[in-house]
C-alpha cells in the first residue's frame, strides 16, 4: 500500500469459482460498513473482468494521479474505489497475458493513494492462482471472507479456495452464503430454491465463522443493474438489512479477534550466528535456530493439505543451512526463505511464540512436558 495511506483492516473477499455473486456482496458489503460509520475503500482485483464501475454506476469515470504519481480512487455513493474499468474504455477487453495482469495488481497494491479508511475490501478474482496468491502474501490483510452459493459443486469450490488461504496463513474471517432463497417480490417471503444452510454447515466443518446469509432478491439484481446498490436505494429492503446483519456480526468478530490476536513483533533480526531475533510488543525476545523454522514450516511441500501429516524428512535438512530473507506477510506471519531454496514458509505469529527456542520458553515447554507425563 501507498506509505500516504493508513488502513485499519484489509480484508480479501474470495469465493474460488465465479458466478455466486461475490462482486455484488463486496460492494454491498462495503456500503453497508460505510452506513456503520466506517470510512471504507473497495479495490476490485478482478483485472479481466472488472466489474465495480457497473455496479456503483461509475462506468464513466476515471482514474486521476497525484503530484506523487499515485493512483487518486474514485469516490461513489460514499465509498472510495479503484478497478482497471477506470483505466479503460468502457467495454473494451483486457487482453494481457499474466505478467502484464500482475503488472497492473502490483501498481494497485502499492501505488494507490487511500488516505486514511476503517476498512479497505479486495474484490478478487475467481480462482487459486498467482493474483490471489500474491494479494495474499504481498498486501497486509487482516483475513478473508469466502462467498458461496447453497449449491454443492459451489461449496466444494468454495472449500478449495478457503484451504489457498489457511495454506499462506491468512485467517479466514468467515463464510458468507449468497443466494440462500428466493425473496419474493410481492409478499417478501424467502423460498429455498437450493438447498439451505450448506455454508453455514461447511464454515463449522472448516472451523470458522458463519457471518450470514444473503438473499437472491429481485432487488438486487434491479439496482446492480442500474448502477445503485441495494443499500443506496433503501435501508428497509429486506436485501439491505441482510448486508447490515452481515456487516455488523464481521466488525464483532473483528472485535473479538483484535483482542485475542498475537500482535506484530516490533523488531526482526538476523544474528551473527545466523539465528532469527524478534522482539515482541510485551518486550520478550524470541530466538529461533534456521534448522528449527526448517523443521516446523506447514507450507504443502512439508505437509499434506488434507491429511495435516507432516511430509518432510528432517533428515534431508542440510545442518549448515541459513536464512537468505525474511518478509512480514500481512499483520499474521513472516514469511522465510533458506538457503536450501526453499521459499514457501510462512509463519503465523501465534506459530512463531509456540515454538520458540529462548531459554525461557524451552524451559517452560520442558515443565508442561514433565507435568504431563
């Protein structure tokens, strides 16, 4: 992000397959934080298929540039946002092969003047691969929302995107369940046309929040259309207080979060002897040995995904190897790259404070272990 720009919570909205309505939950979302009172951003990372400008009715609009050179958002029923529709012709396609595409995701990421916002919401493009990867390892998220749909073949997808981001250490805020029934536009009455309660049942096999249910409302669909949000047109529509409800149980389970959530380190060092320093914000001093991170990476190259069964053979870790780089990953983990070429290690706070080899804590795990025996 922009050094100018100062941003409570990133939060990345995914749903792993297109089609389930998770452009049109981002901006309704993010209108329905901003009714909270929150200043909100939305960045739509969709390169090839942008679709914000139409849903906000901003299709004519441009992106303008500071005396800095960054990206200036555009501003629309109160929210600011940036999407590559505003740096195109309307209608006109996006034919770029990948580099370009990561190109434009980078420029978004870094060079794109905020300001100061409660909430910035990335809208992603469907899929697993390199845009969501490096949104996820590369801009500071607080965690991700899953959109899905009732239907099976929606939630298994679902599921494969939600396993992308526990495997890069992002926490998962929760899943939201789009197009849960039919809202009748004469009697406001809900039918299930799919079956009902499959994210909710997949959020609890899953171990995260349920954050609600949004209706397939006539509603919506009319105001996306015509460019104002469903919340724009009315806060009593029945479509609108499904955003609300969704919005306010995110910022409580946001709430509760920051107070059990380990906080960033204030200081990273690498030592003479080639070990890890990290200097806590309750002043403890971590100290982790470059064989030890080794041992304890949960990237997929060291541990089945599904089973959880660690893969790697402590044997074949090289005993002179050492750390060649350390990143911040967002405002959860580090991410460390070996000598050994190994770069996909990511590390959750809370990961680094459990296994770590001070004095102090090696003691402290020797007197669990005793008492347990």
């Amino acid at each position: 992000m922009s050094p100018h720009s100062k941003i409570r919570h990133i939060i990345a909205i995914a749903s792993g397959k297109g089609g389930v309505g998770k452009s049109t939950v981002s901006t309704n979302l993010a209108l329905a934080l901003k009714e909270r009172g929150f200043s909100v951003g939305l960045m739509d990372a969709d390169i090839y298929g942008p679709s914000q400008p139409g849903l906000l009715g901003e299709s004519g609009a441009r992106v303008r540039v500071n005396e800095r050179q960054e990206l200036i958002p555009s501003e629309k029923h109160g929210i600011s946002f940036i999407s590559m529709g505003l740096l195109l012709a309307e209608d006109g396609p996006v034919i770029w092969r990948a580099p370009m595409a990561m190109k434009a995701i980078q420029q978004f990421l870094h060079q794109v003047d905020w300001g100061e916002l409660d909430y910035l919401l990335l809208d992603l493009p469907p899929g697993t691969g390199d845009v969501q990867i490096t949104l996820a390892q590369q801009a500071p998220l607080t965690g991700a929302i899953i959109v899905s749909t009732p239907q099976d073949v929606a939630l298994g997808i679902a599921k494969r995107g939600l396993k992308m981001f526990e495997q890069v250490n992002v926490p998962i805020l929760g899943v939201i369940e789009n197009m849960s029934g039919y809202t009748c536009e004469h009697c406001g009455e809900i039918t299930r046309l799919f079956a009902s309660g499959g994210a909710e049942k997949m959020a609890a096999e899953m171990g995260t929040s349920f954050l609600g249910r949004i209706p397939l409302d006539p509603e919506i669909l009319e105001c996306s259309d015509r460019g104002t949000p469903v919340l724009v047109q009315s806060l009593d529509l029945p479509a609108s207080k499904s955003f609300l409800e969704v919005s306010d149980t995110l910022v409580q389970h946001l709430e509760k979060q920051e107070k059990t959530r380990v906080p960033e380190p204030e200081d990273l060092t690498l030592l003479n002897d080639g070990n890890l320093q990290i200097l806590w914000p309750d002043q403890h001093i971590g100290i982790h040995t470059p064989l030890e991170l080794r041992r304890h990476c949960l990237c997929a190259r060291c541990v089945n995904e599904d089973t959880g069964q660690k893969t790697l053979d402590d044997s074949t870790i090289s005993l002179d190897l050492t750390i060649n780089e350390i990143k911040r990953v967002g405002r959860y983990a580090l991410s460390i790259s070996f000598s050994d070429s190994h770069t996909s290690g990511i590390y959750a706070y809370e990961r680094l404070r459990e296994i770590c080899e001070c004095e102090s804590c090696k003691k402290d795990r020797g007197a669990q272990e005793t008492f347990s025996v």
